[in-house]
C-alpha cells in the first residue's frame, strides 16, 4: 500500500469516526421541579437553534428556570404598561 494509500484510509476513517454518536437523543432529566426541595435539579432540554437544523442540549436548574420565567412575567407586564400610551 502506497503512502497516499493509507492517508487516503486514514482521512476517511477520521470522517467516519467523527461523524459517529454514542448517544442518539439521550437526554437526561433529574426531577421535574413539582416539589418546592427541588430547585438544585438539573433539567435538561433540546433547543432549536436559529438557521439551524440541529438542536442543542440546555441544561438548567429548576431555580434558574423559575428565576428566568418570573423575569419574563415582570418585564412582559411593565412592558404592557409602558407601551399603553395614545399617540
């Protein structure tokens, strides 16, 4: 076998290789946040990300999801206030 020979296989295996997944779509999920002991648990999710076809892995924490929703409820209700005005 010719040196071209084996970078060739060796290029091709790699691609291969690389292209390979141990997990199809495993996401794990510790506890579902119904208990108010369980805001440490991490909650894991696939996300779509724009312009893309692939989806993405977010890995939050119960508390940081509450947090972030009760945000979105008090920015989204002062919003509503501000935009009230009559031009």
């Amino acid at each position: 076998m010719s040196m071209k020979s084996k970078i060739l296989l060796l290029i091709l295996c790699s691609f291969l290789f690389a292209c390979s997944s141990t997990s199809k779509n495993k996401v794990t999920v510790e506890g579902d946040g119904s208990n108010s002991g369980d805001l440490s648990k991490v909650v894991c999710k696939k996300e779509s990300v724009t312009g893309s076809h692939f989806k993405k892995v977010v890995c939050r924490t119960v508390g940081e999801i509450k947090r972030d929703r009760e945000a979105l409820d008090r920015n989204s209700s002062s919003s509503s206030h501000s935009n009230s005005r009559e031009y």
